[in-house]
C-alpha cells in the first residue's frame, strides 16, 4: 500500500514548516496571504513615493513597523 508515503509526502509538503511555527495550514495560508497583501499595498506606495516624494512619505516606514507588530504576534509565542 502506498498510502502513507503519499500522506507523509503531503504531511511534509503543507505542513511542516506551519506546524513549526504553531499554526495550521490554513492558519498559515491566511497569515501569509495577508502579509503578501499588505506587501503589495507597500509596495504600490513605495513607487508612488518614488515618482512624487510629498506623497505617502512615512508610508515605508509605517509598514515596517505593522509587519514587525505582526510577526511578533504571530505563531508560537
């Protein structure tokens, strides 16, 4: 039977890294997913930023601080 290398495979693939750090997959999925948003949002600002300095001026470095806010949160504590 092949079975539980299949799930052994699957166990590892999804969620060993999440079960170390103290979530669930889905747990996980929704953490990073919201991470990765919040990321783009910064980004798009960064690159306005860029191109015209007087807008969203401390926008960087408001992000910096909610991301470091969130990861100390997150997880295992």
């Amino acid at each position: 039977m092949r079975f539980p290398n299949i799930f052994c495979f699957v166990n590892s693939w999804f969620a060993a890294h999440p079960n170390s750090v103290c979530m669930t997959y889905f747990e996980h999925l929704r953490f990073s997913g919201g991470l990765a948003s919040t990321l783009l949002i910064g980004a798009t600002k960064a690159i306005i930023h860029a191109i015209f300095p007087n807008i969203y001026i401390t926008s960087t470095t408001e992000l910096v601080n909610e991301m470091e806010k969130k990861l100390a949160d997150a997880g295992c504590k």
